[in-house]
C-alpha cells in the first residue's frame, strides 16, 4: 500500500450508506492516550518523541488491529503526501504540520487510523460510513484493549486516562458526526442546529471553513464533555438527544422546500449540476457549493443516474492535495513542482469533474 | 494587576485570540470595537480547541502571581507556561497543579471532577511508580545533557528495573 494508492480510491467512510446517509455523511470516533511513564510531547526531547513513534509503531504494528494495516512515517513524507492524508481525514492538519518525529498507522479500508505523537502520544480513530456510531464505537474500544495488552497508558484513578490538554482528560473520547445540512442553510435555520448543539453542549463548526460558515454546507458536531460520564453513556446521548433532533430540522425544511419552492430548488440543482457539467476551472469553494447541491438533489430524487458515492467521492477528490496527486499520477510532473499554481489546479479540477459527471 | 492593551489602541482589551498560521503561534489582543473592525465576531458557539483557551483566559484575571509560578517538579513546567500554551508537561501535572485545574476542570466539563469510564483491565504500573518513573526520566535527561553518561546509564537501569518488576500485573 502506498499513498499514491490512496489517490485511486475512496474511502470506505465516504461510500454513501449506512443509517440516515441522506444527512450523516459519517460517524467518527476517537480516543486519546499517554504512555504512562513519559512526558506529553512538549516536554519530551526529540529523542524521546523518536523513542515513542518507534515504541508505538512497533506496539500498533504487532497488534494485528485490522485488514492490511500500513505505517506512514509523516514527519519524513512530503508536503503533499501530508496534506493528502489529512484531506482523508487520516491525521488531523496539525499532525500534518508538525516538525517533531511523529507517524500513523492506518488500516486498509482506511476506517482506522491511529495518529503517534500529535496533541497526545496516541490518537487513534474509527470512521464509519453514516450513523453507525455504536459500531464505531465498539471497534474503538476493542483496539483500546489490545493497545492496553502491550503498552500501559497514563491513567488516574481520580482524572481518568490523562491527556495533554485537560479538555479530553477522562475518557479521552470525543465522538462526531458529520453533517450535509443544506436545506437549514436554503431555509435560514441554521441557527436551530446550532442551537440545538449549544444547548447540548456541543461543539458545532463547518467542516471546510471557519466557524459556522462552512463551505459546502458540511457540519461536524462533537461531545465536549470527556470527564464524569462513562463512554456508553457519552455516546448513548449523543445519538439519541442530539443527532435526531438536528436530523428531523434538516429533513422538515427539505420538505418544506419541496412542497413551497419546488421550482426555485429545482433550478438550484440542475444549474449546478450543468456548472459541473462545462466549467472549464472551478476553485475549490464553488466545487463545495455546487457538490453540495447535487448531492442535495439526488436526496430528494430530482436527479437520476449519479449515485451518492460519486459525489462523496468527488468532494474528496476534487480537495487540492488530491487534485494535485492525481494530476501528478497521471503524467504530470511529481516532487516541488507538485505545488500547482491555484489557476491550473482549477483547471484540472474542472475537467475531472466534468468528465466524471458526464462519462454514461 | 495589570490590563492588556488592544494590540490597535489603548483601550483595554477583552477579545484574545491565538491563531496558528503555519504552525506559528500568533497572539492578538483586541478591544471589542477593534475586533468587530477587523471582522471577528465572537461566535456563540465555540470550537473545542478554543475552549480550553477561553477557560484558561478567563481565569488569568482571578489570579495571583505566586500561582503562575507553581512548578511541576518532576518535568518543570510551570502553571503559567502551561496557561500559556494549553498544553501540559506530564501526567503528573494533574497533581501539581491540582488546586489550579479544579475549578477550570469543572467549568469546561460540567461540573465533573471525577472520571467515571473505563480503567485499564490490567492493573498495569502502579500510579506512584508511573510517577516514579517519570522522576527518573527527566533526571536522565538532565544527565544526558550534562555529559554525565555513567549517571544516565545507572538511570536507564533503574528505570529498565521498575518497568519490567511490575508485580502487581492482573494475570490476564
Ligand atoms: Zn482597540
Ligand atoms: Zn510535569
């Protein structure tokens, strides 16, 4: 498996299915561990921050986690190698930008990711493919126990696992689930998921983009709360309180949109839809903007013949690392000259869009 | 106690921002109306990484000097540093700054002071050795850096014996 491999193929968590796909693009969970007997990174020499990634690679790579587990060294791949994993959602972009030794074991399908030496020595992750948070859960849990068989983790009676920063301390687990909400954005009720997630205290941001202004309508809400509850119950009340209610808000006003404004969304859709068709550059914003309708008129069956893999598969493809990846594997040049100007990048993203929309 | 200036003019600041733009820690200060100029609104909803910036911001007011100054004494960091940064030195940090964390604990985790999830299955290091443990780390280190090979190997072998006696060990 190399990372050039990656660029030929979607993610299994971004396949289209699973419970509720119409709103939760995927579920995501994710534990933060120390080693007991080590300092958190910022106090570690970087000859100790190398004696961890060794020790954990070694620890990861043995423990027979899943299918067809790789390790990718990330302080040593290069820039675009890097931001291609973190566009995947394999490591989080300050892993990405770090300087210190650090790596990420990842599994074959890529639903499991285990990130050594970013905030904490250990984070690993388990994605699933819409709302399938016990699932994840329940495998997130099971690779804890096989870790704990080999290494000991930094643990308190009274604090719980220990974590460099003390907003994960306890049970180390913040669960999230990602969101396609555009019709709360059509309808101007976005506030009521916001809302909603306020009240929950929960942390709600766009995906791409800042604060709630998120490109292409893509939501991520998460637990803030790590200490004090155990992680059944974590996970329990945010599938049953949070996510449905925001769920119901976004199905209502599609709805609603079609019942008053079947006309107005439909000429949304399918302008986008012909944008995608014959733009000869789309930057990566108004890609977002346009996948996202296109994905929301084939939820509400106003378009045929583009499943919603395709398009899940094309706002990952079409992110820049990866269109520079792929322009590079078909012929392009490789290495520095891989930085495209943003001009050309936009070019080739167009194409490959318009091709992968048009092809029968 | 001394007020921040907004970084735009003198009027106290209120709104501080840490942004990291190429992995470079930039610190803003602004007053409310500077801040609205420059396009920042303080959003209702917090994203998680500022969250632990913000309680830590809102206690530096509250506080005492002689707290900043209270030092973990196995990895040296002090609470002010971490006040600073977010981030903690080593476990152990929980306990040295235990007066200081509480109430910051409680504020960002809903009142919860007490871990309640899952522990470890097997008994693993004790908690003392963990510390212990971490003790001789970081004299190892200070060793190291000191050219002082004999004492970092004797340390290496203490540390070598209380990872490996590990009697209390669940047989699992
Ligand atoms: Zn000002
Ligand atoms: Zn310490």
């Amino acid at each position: 498996m190399t990372l050039s491999d990656l660029t030929q193929r979607t993610s299994e968590w971004l396949r289209g299915v699973g419970p509720m796909h119409d709103v939760v693009i995927s579920s995501r969970v994710r534990l933060a561990r120390n080693l007991a007997g080590m300092p958190f990174l910022r106090k570690c020499t970087p000859p100790q921050q190398q004696e961890i990634t060794d020790r954990l690679r070694e620890v990861i790579l043995s423990a027979n986690l899943a299918e067809g587990v790789f390790y990718v060294d990330v302080a040593a791949a290069g820039t675009l190698d890097r931001a291609l994993l973190a566009e995947r959602h394999l490591i989080s972009r300050q892993h990405a930008d770090a300087k210190h030794p650090r790596g990420v074991v990842i599994s074959g399908d890529e639903t499991v990711s285990i990130m050594i030496n970013e905030e904490d020595h250990v984070r690993m992750q388990v994605l699933r493919s819409g709302m399938q948070m016990h699932d994840a859960f329940e495998k997130i849990n099971r690779i804890d126990d096989q870790l704990e068989q080999r290494v000991d983790f930094a643990f308190s009676d009274r604090y719980g696992y220990l974590t460099a920063c003390p907003t994960n301390v306890g049970t180390g687990l913040r669960v999230s689930v990602m969101l396609h909400l555009p019709a709360l954005r059509l309808t101007g009720e976005l506030d009521k998921a916001v809302h909603a997630a306020r009240d929950m205290r929960l942390a709600i941001r766009g995906l791409y983009g800042e604060g709630t202004d998120a490109k292409g309508d893509f939501f991520q809400i998460s637990n803030q709360i790590t200490l004090g509850r155990a992680e059944e119950d974590i996970v329990e009340e945010f599938l049953t309180q949070i996510v449905p209610e925001i769920l119901n808000y976004e199905r209502k006003a599609r709805e609603a949109l079609l019942k008053h404004n079947r006309v107005e969304i439909d000429d949304k859709i399918f302008r986008a839809l012909a944008l995608l068709r014959s733009a000869r550059r789309l930057a990566s914003e108004e890609m977002m903007a346009l996948l996202s309708l296109l994905r929301l008129g084939i939820n509400l069956q106003r378009i045929d013949g583009i499943d919603l893999k395709t398009v899940n598969e094309l706002f990952l493809l079409g992110q820049p690392a990866h269109v520079q990846k792929i322009h590079a594997l078909r012929g392009g040049q490789e290495g520095p000259a891989a930085t495209l100007p943003a001009d050309e990048r936009d070019e080739i993203r167009a194409e490959f869009l318009r091709r992968r929309l048009t092809e029968p | 106690m001394m007020k921040k200036k907004c970084d735009k003019c003198d009027k106290p600041a209120t709104i501080h921002l840490t942004e990291i733009i190429d992995g470079q820690k930039i610190e803003k200060h602004l007053c409310e109306d500077c801040a609205e100029a420059e396009g920042i609104t303080i959003k209702a909803n917090i994203p998680i990484s500022q969250l632990l910036e913000d309680f830590v911001l809102q206690t530096v007011g509250e506080e005492e000097v002689s707290t900043a100054a209270v030092t973990c004494d196995v990895c040296g960091m002090t609470f002010s540093e971490f006040r600073e940064h977010g981030q903690l030195g080593c476990p152990n940090d929980y306990e040295a700054f235990h007066e200081q964390l509480l109430p910051m604990l409680a504020r960002a985790q809903d009142g919860n002071t007490q871990h309640v999830g899952k522990a470890p299955r097997r008994a693993g290091v004790a908690q003392q050795k963990q510390i212990a443990i971490l003790r001789l780390r970081s004299r190892l280190k200070q060793a190291i850096s000191a050219e002082q090979y004999e004492r970092a190997a004797d340390l290496r072998d203490q540390i070598k014996r209380i990872e490996t006696a590990e009697p209390e060990r669940a047989s699992e």
